[in-house]
C-alpha cells in the first residue's frame, strides 16, 4: 500500500490539462455569457445575462462587441444576437477542457487526499501525526511518528475507536494474503453429502472462513466449522486478500470460475481443491 507525500494541487495538475476558462477571468466570463446567449437567442437581454453571471451590464455590452468584432457572435437587430458556428466551436473546446480537467482533479488530485479510516491503537489527538500498520486486514493508527508509514489525524479517537486519517507519507510494508478454493458439487451432483472431509481440515491454517452457496454453508455445518463470511463474494474474498489475510473459500462449483476470475484480476494467489471424495464424479 502506497502513501505518497501529495505537493500542492497548482503542482499536481500539469498546465496542459488547465482550463483557460480557469485561468483567466475574461475567458471565463466570456464562456458564462456566450452559453446564455445560445439559451436566449435570438432574443438576448443583457441585464439578464448581467445578472445570472454577476457582472454590470455595461461589462456584458462590452463583452458582446468583442465577441461580436471576434467573430464568435452574430448581431442580428437590437437586442438579438446568437452565437456563430465559430463561438460554438469555441464553446465546445472549452467545455472539453473543463471536463479534463475536472475528471483529473477528481481522479488524481483528490482521490489522492481521500481520508481514510484506521482503528486507534492509542488515544489520538485531530492534527497528531499517527504511525500506520495493517494487522488482520485493518489499518491500525498508532500516535507519534515511530513507522515507515505515517499519516495525520483528522478527527480524534480513544483508543479502539475508529479514526480519520489523509496526508499520508511512507509505505503500509504489508504482504498479500492467499485463497484456498475448495470447489463444493452442487446439490443435484450430491452437494454437502458427496464432501471429502479431509479437504476442510487446512482451513484452521487461514485467517478467514468464507463460503459462497447454500451447499458450501451446509458443508460447514456439518463439518462443524463457523465461517466468518456467510455469503462470500467474489469482492468480499478478493478484498479480504488484498488487505493480507489468507481466506479459505468453500464454493458451490457453479460460482467457481467467478470467483477465480475476480482474484486472477487482482493479482491474488489462489489454488483450488477439488471438495468431492475421490473416485465420485
């Protein structure tokens, strides 16, 4: 897990990928009064536009002879006005770029500075720096700056309670944890029934119990195990081993390769056993 030192946003976003209309305040109030127009035209009354956008009408009569002498607005008579092919292109440029740049902010500025929770392993103070681990499949914050992976406190928390953290620096160190497939036959194959009981012992060797069907529930039951995730989803095991732990899976046959596709995806180590006692097919 990465935690990054994140620069400013004025650094973070590359200078290509900034709107003009953001830039400068006369694009962008020409832009505000060349959309009002394309919903007014062709009848255009200026202290309309003035208003909606927050400007004097003076300044939007100046505006409009600019974009009139550029080419980007047509004056049809007094007070009628629309916007030439030229402005709309103009428009729809802009527009591209504003959504760009905003796809960006939301994907790379501030997906970066999300916060994130932790469970306190301490008392923690809003604004204190915090040393972050991952034990069992949860990020834990520990006050002070002691690990490799640190992060600051934005909310307070007692100890065992859950706590907000961002402005993250360093490396979570942490390994990826492993599934065990087991592949259990459906119902009409013989389900529960047809379980080679000798493939369920290694689960005791795993951080977490999963089963996905009601003929991997039933095998549970009978072997007397307790799973930890009743209805194991393709999401709900892959993230489980993301997050380091080691699942052991009980899944009915048909839901098999769902499952083994979602940890292919993510990267996650997995074997799969086959649950039916030898010799019965």
């Amino acid at each position: 897990m990465l935690l990054g030192e994140h620069p400013g946003m004025d650094e973070r976003v590359p200078s290509e990928r900034r709107s003009a209309v953001l830039q400068s305040k006369r694009d962008a109030t020409r832009y505000q009064i060349l959309v009002e127009i394309a919903k007014r035209q062709p009848a255009v009354s200026q202290q309309e536009i003035a208003d909606v956008i927050g400007v004097t009408s003076q300044a939007v009569s100046n505006y409009l002879g600019e974009l009139v002498e550029e080419g980007h607005v047509e004056k049809r008579g007094r007070g009628r006005y629309e916007v030439t092919k030229e402005g709309v292109d103009w428009l729809i440029s802009q527009t591209d770029d504003l959504r760009a740049f905003t796809t960006h902010v939301a994907e790379e500025v501030v997906g970066q500075v999300d916060v994130e929770s932790a469970l306190a392993t301490g008392d923690v103070e809003e604004g204190q720096r915090v040393s972050l681990t991952m034990r069992q499949g949860l990020l834990h914050a520990t006050p002070g700056e002691a690990g490799d992976a640190t992060a600051v406190a934005v909310t307070e928390a007692a100890a065992g309670q859950d706590v907000g953290v961002t402005d993250f620096e360093g490396l979570v160190d942490y390994e990826l944890g492993t599934v065990t497939v087991v592949a259990i036959p459906a119902v009409e194959d013989g389900g529960s029934a047809r379980v080679d009981r000798d493939v369920l012992a290694g689960a005791a060797e795993h951080d977490l119990l999963a089963v996905a069907g009601v003929e991997a529930v039933a095998t549970a039951r009978e072997a007397g195990l307790d799973p930890e995730i009743r209805f194991g989803t393709p999401e709900a095991v892959s993230e489980a081993a993301m997050k380091g732990l080691d699942v052991f899976l009980l899944v009915v046959e048909a839901q098999l390769s769902t499952h083994t596709d979602r940890l292919r995806d993510g990267t996650v180590a997995y074997e799969v056993l086959d649950g039916r006692r030898d010799g019965e097919r």
